[in-house]
C-alpha cells in the first residue's frame, strides 16, 4: 500500500523508478557501526586535532608555580650576570657600549613578566643608570 497524502491510501503500482525529491540526497537512516564517508571523518579528525593542540599549547602557556618560579629565576640570572659584567667594566674604565645595551635588554625582559611594585622600582632604577652610562659614554666619545 502506498500513502497518497491526506486523501487518504493509494495502491502501489508496482516497483519503479526512485523519482529524485528537490533538495538532494533526501532522508536516509544510518545503521549502526556503518561505516562513515571519508568527509565526515575528515572533519572530524581535523576539529579535534585542532581542539588538542589548543588544549596542549594552554597547558604549556600557564605552567605550574614551579615552572614560573623556574622561569623568573633565570631571567633575574640573566640580569645579574649582565649587571655584573657591566660592574666590572665600570670599576675598571672599560664598560661597553654592548654591555649596557644587555643590561636594558636584559630589565625590558623581566619587565614584561613583572607584577611586582617593588620590583618594578628595582628594574626602573638599573635602566635609568644604564642610561646614564650609556649617554656618558656618548658624551666622552663625541669629547674627544
């Protein structure tokens, strides 16, 4: 029997054509643990793929309170030594133009990571003496 709308039922011709509806493929059923067509899986994989290399880079960006603590002590390592370097050339009279130019470097670095007042004062402090050594050192070249 065939369902002919709301008038009511119809007999079936027979078999026959499948007559093509407007909109495309029309309405179809999966079966359970059929397979999927390569554009569904295609998509599939490639939303997820995205959605874990979100979630790894989130994990390596935020790091646990050792891995920011590790991370400040080599940055105010890197300071120090610079700071060092830069003390050693100014007590012998052979501070460089390059060593300052670290040693700001060096505090613009830190700054960035910064949340500190206090610390914030400590690194303003070192890059206005840098400055300083950098313009003496300008002045005595453009003396002499």
């Amino acid at each position: 029997m065939k369902v002919g709308g709301a008038n009511g039922i119809g007999s079936a011709g027979g078999p026959g054509r499948a007559r093509p509806t407007g909109g495309g493929q029309g309405f179809s059923i999966p079966t359970p643990g059929a397979a999927q067509g390569p554009a569904q899986v295609s998509r599939a994989v490639s939303v997820s793929g995205v959605a874990s290399l979100d979630a790894l880079l989130a994990l390596q960006d935020v790091g646990g309170p050792l891995e920011r603590r590790k991370r400040a002590v080599r940055r105010a390592g890197r300071i120090l030594d610079v700071l060092d370097e830069v003390k050693l050339g100014l007590l012998s009279g052979e501070v460089t133009t390059n060593d300052l130019m670290r040693l700001q470097s060096a505090v613009r670095d830190q700054r960035e990571a910064t949340e500190d007042p206090h610390l914030e004062g400590v690194l303003n402090e070192i890059e206005t003496r840098a400055a300083v050594e950098l313009a003496k050192l300008e002045r005595g070249k453009n003396v002499s």
